[in-house]
C-alpha cells in the first residue's frame, strides 16, 4: 500500500496527539502470545517459509494406530483464544500455534493453525485455507459444514457425488474427541486411473440433530504435507449444541434459485428480457424444512428446486407437460447459500466495521490545508480508500478483504491483499478499540517488525463522517 512521508508541520496539539499515539502504536511491542499447532508438514510454496517434515498418525482398518497428541481442544477455551504448546515429533521438538474457534451456528469447536491458514466463516460453512492458496479458487483448505440428515444418509450422498470422479474408501473412524464417524477417502481416481491431482478426505460426524460434515481438501503434491495437518486439526474438534439455526427465508432461497439458473445459462437474461416466453420463478411450498421453487423455462418444461432450509442442499426435478408422465429426478445437485447476493449470504455472521476512519499519515493540498491520506470505509468484501472533500468522498481505490473476524476482546482483526500484492492486517489496538493498527504481513509473529504507524486508522467522529460515493 503506497504511504507518503508524514507531515512534520505541526498543525494543533490534537493532531500532533493523535499521530504521536499512532505512530508510536498501541501496544505493538508488547510480547505476542505464544500458540501451539499439530505436528505436521506443509510443502510451502514459498521459499521463505519452510516448515520441518513432521509425520502425524492416523488410524486404519487394522486398528493400527499412532495417537496424535492429547488435549490440542481443551474444553474450556475461549473462542479466538490462542495458546503455544512444544510437541516431541520424531525426536524434535517443534513450537506450532493454535487458535481456538467456536461455531455455535454449525456445532463445533476446534484449534486451527493460524499462522497457516485464513480462516473464513460464512452462514452455511466455516473454511480454512492455506496462506499460500488463491483465496477464491484454494486447493488446500478444510471446510466444515451441518446437516440435519443423519450420518448414514449424508455418507450415501456425498459417497455417490464423489464415486463420479475418484474410486472412494468408506470406513468407520475414531476421532480423539467425537468418538467414531464415517471417514470418505477419496484419493484413486475412478477406475484405477492413478492418484488424481486434487483429493478430498470427508469426515461425516453424528450429531444430536444431524450430522457435521468436514472436508479435507488438498493437492496429491501435498498429501504428506496439508493432508496431515488436516488429519491433526481434525483430532482437536469436539461438538457442542448449536444455538439457533441460520434458515433460507423464502425469499432467499427465491433469489438463488434466480442466480443460480442465470449462471448456469448465460443467454437466460436476454431470453427473458425479451418476452417472448413466459419465464417465472415461484416458491410453490414452503415447511419447517423445505422449501420447493418452481422455475418455468422457456422450453416449457417446468424444473423443481427442493432446498433444505438449513444446509441448503438442493437436488432437482423436472416435468415437460405431454412428454414426462411425471416429475423426474435429474442428477443436478447444488447448495443454495453459493448463489446468494454477499449481503444476503453474510448477513449476521460476519462482523462489519462501522464508520468512517482516517489514516494517521497526511496530505497537503495546494492551499497548505492538511488531510488524512486516506479516508477509509469497509465493507462485507473490501476495504475503500478515498479523499472526502467538501462532504463529498471520491473512492481512490478498493483492497480485497480475505478475512474479516471479530476478537474475543470486541475488536476486529481484518487481513487484506492489495493490487500489487501486498498482503497486510488490521488489528484493533488493545488499549484504544477506535484504532485499527497496520502490519504489512499475514503472519502474526512478525507484527513487530511489519507495524507501520503511517498507515494505521483511527476512527472519525461521527460528525466528520460521510457517506461514499463509489
């Protein structure tokens, strides 16, 4: 992110306050906590981040087992709390870091690596991906979803999606502690193929009201490296009452049936701008459970979407007056929460950062009038830079948030990319919660190093704060 260098002019004692107490940070040289991890082997893409070769155990149908280390999830652990433990792998000793995570919406407790994954929530699922991945297409990630099916059924599922592409292993496994699930491996490629590039290891675990599905997703380059550490960070899960359900509305699930068939036939829009067929979408049924749309094609042939109102499974049928006796189950399956609006998918699970902010660096204007360099906004997916002036803001330009998470302490930690490549991290000031530090890293151990006072946004008063205009 470019920064300009500070004004030395002293324009009033607040001001000059308010850069002193920003460029000096906010507790930025305090230790940071020290955190502990599984003992696994990533196979980093970069150079500058090596990792030593670890090897976890993992449990077979002989009942030949290696047993990962204990108590990696404590019960007891607060959500977003962070801990370091020293674990013995081949007669080493290794320092990893946790993160310790709580999903009431979908059941579940656990301890992640943080320095190496991203971890990002949304209403339906709660995914962590490697730090080295493309965020919007990742090879190496662990996503954790609900059913409100029961195990046996959700294994017939996924087992019959998965069959399609790999030859899959169906076994019972124990985890440390949820006790004994289904484990899908899907490592062969259909048919004796060989080992496919991309393959999947899915946990189906019994809950009291359904199941919770967990997919390790990872290259064959790094079986020995994510593959492992996903089957470590899978041993630290434990189950926990899921506190109300986040259910599709109707209206919802009417606006993704609507997104969905615009994706899927591109020439969908200019066929019904046209009016030249009657094309409708209608939610014909709606219960505790289900809820039936009904697209009327162009084609005449009238398509059902039955979408489960909580996981947002949806499997579809179709009925051609005069050519089908009845309505026909097609293969077509999806999950409805991919194809809502990001306000509408967001909503309520995610933190938002309210307000308008400044950056601690300043400009001049021609007159000698000094301004923030930047005023700052954020929304669900971006972080807007700009110049207000005269009440009216002008966006400069707009950073990718990757992650938006709000802290056990109230506050908010968002890491961010920017267009040339640079990755960065707002942090909430442990002493000031309208300061947001800036540090021009990912990797938490080297905030001290990456602070960068200049950069850092404090909050406006409300009375200074405008609307965008993008």
């Amino acid at each position: 992110m470019k920064k300009r260098v500070f004004f030395t002019k002293i324009v009033s004692i607040t001001m000059v306050s308010l850069m002193m107490t920003m460029l000096g940070g906010c507790g930025s040289n305090n230790d940071l906590p020290q955190t502990s991890d599984l003992p696994m082997t990533i196979e980093p893409v970069s150079p500058s981040e090596p990792v030593p070769d670890n090897e976890p155990a993992d449990t077979n149908e002989q009942g030949e087992s290696d047993e990962l280390q204990d108590g990696a999830a404590e019960n007891g652990r607060l959500d977003g709390e962070r801990f370091g433990e020293v674990i013995i792998v081949e007669g080493m000793e290794e320092t990893v870091k946790y993160e310790h995570v709580r999903n009431e919406a979908l059941g579940f407790e656990m301890d992640y690596d943080y320095e190496r994954f991203i971890r990002h929530k949304e209403i339906n699922r709660d995914s962590f991906i490697s730090i080295y991945d493309v965020f919007e297409k990742p090879e190496n990630y662990l996503e954790v979803t609900y059913s409100r099916e029961d195990a046996d059924t959700v294994s017939v599922s996924i087992g019959e999606k998965l069959s399609k592409d790999y030859d899959i292993i169906k076994e019972s496994f124990m985890l440390d502690h949820v006790g004994s699930c289904i484990r899908i491996d899907a490592s062969d490629a259909k048919g004796g193929g060989g080992t496919p590039d991309l393959l999947q290891m899915v946990y189906i675990i019994p809950a009291t009201d359904g199941s919770l599905v967990a997919t390790a997703h990872y290259s064959f380059e790094s079986a020995e490296g994510f593959g492992r550490r996903f089957a470590y960070i899978m041993n630290t899960l434990v189950l926990i009452d899921r506190n109300g359900e986040n259910k599709l509305t109707d209206e919802q699930a009417l606006s993704a049936i609507q997104s969905y068939c615009y994706q899927s036939n591109p020439d969908l829009e200019d066929i019904v701008n046209s009016g030249e067929y009657p094309v409708y979408w209608s939610v014909i049924s709606s219960d505790e459970q289900t809820i039936v749309v009904l697209f009327r094609s162009y084609t005449g042939a009238e398509i059902r979407y039955y979408i489960d109102s909580i996981s947002g499974e949806t499997y579809v049928t179709e009925f051609v007056p005069g050519i089908t006796p009845e309505e026909e189950r097609t293969d077509e399956s999806f999950n409805v929460w991919d194809y809502l609006s990001g306000q509408d998918t967001l909503s309520g699970t995610v933190p938002s950062i309210a307000g308008t902010w400044q950056t601690a660096s300043m400009r001049y204007e021609d007159d000698g009038t000094v301004f923030p360099e930047y005023d700052v906004q954020f929304t669900d997916s971006d972080i807007i830079y700009g110049h207000m002036k005269d009440g009216i803001f002008t966006q400069d330009h707009a950073d990718k948030i990757i992650s938006l998470e709000a802290t056990a302490t109230g506050g908010f930690k968002v890491q961010a990319k920017a267009a040339n490549g640079i990755e960065y991290t707002y942090r909430t000031c442990e002493n000031d919660k309208d300061v947001l530090e800036y540090y021009e890293t990912w990797m938490e151990e080297d905030f001290p190093e990456m602070y960068r006072g200049g950069a850092s946004l404090s909050k406006k008063v409300e009375s200074d704060e405008k609307s965008f205009e993008y």
